[in-house]
C-alpha cells in the first residue's frame, strides 16, 4: 500500500479529461496535476523542446514524492515515454497511447475503417499505428493532424459555431474519403469536443484516450500493490498546478469534475519552471 501521490501533467488543460476517470476508479487516490498552460500547445513543438519540458515537469513531480508518474498527454507519450522511464526508474510511468491503442486492437476488426486525430507530433511519431498493430495486425488506421484544436479548447472555444466549422473543416473529407467508422481520439484535449463529433457525426464508434489511461493506472496500481488505503476525506487533497494559472484554467477543472473547489478538496497554485 501507498499513501503518496500520483502525478499526472499535460500541456495544458487537456489532461485534465483523465481526472474524472480517475476519481471514480480510484476514489482513495490523492492527485498532483501540472498544466504546462504557459507553454502549450506541445503538438507543433520539435521533439527536444518538447523533452526539455517534459523532464523538467519530471523533476518537479518526482520532487513532490509521487509514486506514479502519468503522461495524460498524447503528444508527450508519443515522444518522451522511455526518456521518462530512463530518468526515474525506480517510478512506474504511464503514458496514453499503449493503453488506448489495447482497447482499439481488442474492439475493431479487419473490417473496420479506424480513423485517428491527434497533433502533428503525435501523427508524425506513427506511434498509434505501430502500437495498434502490434497488438492486432491488419487493422486499418488512417491518421490526421488537427492542429487548431487545442488552441480553441486552451481558450474555451467548443460550445460554437467556431468549433462546429473546424470540426467539419478537418474531418468532412477525411471521414467520407476513408470511410471511417470508427475514431480515436488521440490528444487529451480532444474528449472536450468530442459532443461536437457525435452531434456531427452521429455514426462514428468514438475511443477516448483519457478514458483509457485510468484504466491502466489501476492495473499497475495493482500488480505493484501500491493503492492508497482509505483515508479521511480531509487528507484527500489533490492539488492542481499551472505554469500559467489563468481562469480559463481554474473553470475548467470545475466543468470537467462538474463541482465547486471546496466540494472537491483541491487546491490551484501557480508555478514557473
């Protein structure tokens, strides 16, 4: 049993989907989240401006004594998941896409048309495609950066027309060329647009990969023993940083966990890196 933390980071807000999950899988958990909102979006980044963010987000985490590290962070997991694991051996590290790709090779078949969105780092990487196809070969994957997504999500822009026409903008013609039915959300971001998918899309067989992670936190959680033991509700305080703690930020954490801070015994502090 284990008592410490888990640490989870993003680029921004985005992995903030994964919480929820989380929360209800693992009700006796205490949360670090890092926001890297200062810096985001990471998907249009070089890989090593991407890594020197990532192992400093590490170092900080570590320094608050997690016990599990949580890439909730699609781009990140597709580029510095072994470099993660390398610094901090002695700290399991979980990245998104292993866990989404599973569920993608154990629910699709050869016959289905499986289409997957993500930044332009991500797509670049192929990491989705090879993963899927170790684990179920001769799926078919087609893959398509959007990168105008999380900028309007970052600024609170879904609930729109804005939204709706960049949805289409992306993913008209790449759903009707390729004949998708089924699609994987790649970027943690992605599950707070993903109303808007199925409004337009009503058809499509949606994955989300910030549903899938909390999945694979309990199962490694598991096989090392490592589940907190139940504790009183005023020693469960999961604290949310930001390296810009803007309200955009604030508000939606609230909307994402559907209750008010003092509901919820979180606490939001602001850090420069």
């Amino acid at each position: 049993m284990d008592n410490r933390p888990i640490g989870f980071f993003d680029s921004g807000l985005g992995g903030l989907t994964s919480i929820p999950h989380i929360m209800k899988q693992l009700p006796d958990e205490r949360i670090i989240f890092f926001g890297d909102t200062a810096r985001t979006p990471y998907g249009s980044k070089s890989p090593d401006t991407i890594r020197q963010f990532t192992m400093q987000i590490g170092d900080f985490l570590v320094k608050n004594d997690v016990k599990m590290i949580v890439i909730a962070c699609n781009t990140v997991s597709a580029t510095c998941l072994e470099d993660l694991r390398a610094a901090y051996p002695q700290i399991p590290v979980i990245g998104v896409i292993s866990p989404t790709a599973a569920v993608v090779a154990k629910s699709c078949s050869e016959e289905d048309r499986i289409g997957i969105i993500a930044t332009k780092v991500t797509v670049r990487s192929c990491a989705y495609e090879a993963r899927i196809q170790e684990k179920h070969q001769g799926l078919h994957t087609f893959s398509k950066a959007c990168p105008a997504f999380v900028p309007l999500i970052e600024e609170g822009i879904i609930d729109n027309a804005i939204m709706d026409l960049t949805i289409q903008y992306y993913l008209d013609d790449f759903i009707r060329e390729n004949r998708i039915n089924t699609l994987v959300l790649g970027c943690t971001h992605y599950p707070l647009i993903a109303a808007n998918i199925r409004k337009l899309y009503p058809d499509l067989r949606i994955i989300s990969s910030s549903k899938e992670v909390a999945t694979a936190v309990k199962i490694e959680l598991a096989a090392r023993d490592m589940f907190a033991v139940p504790q009183r509700s005023d020693d469960l305080e999961n604290v949310f940083y930001a390296s810009d703690l803007s309200e955009n930020f604030v508000n939606m954490i609230k909307t994402i966990l559907g209750r008010e801070e003092d509901e919820l015994n979180i606490k939001f502090k602001n850090l420069d890196l």
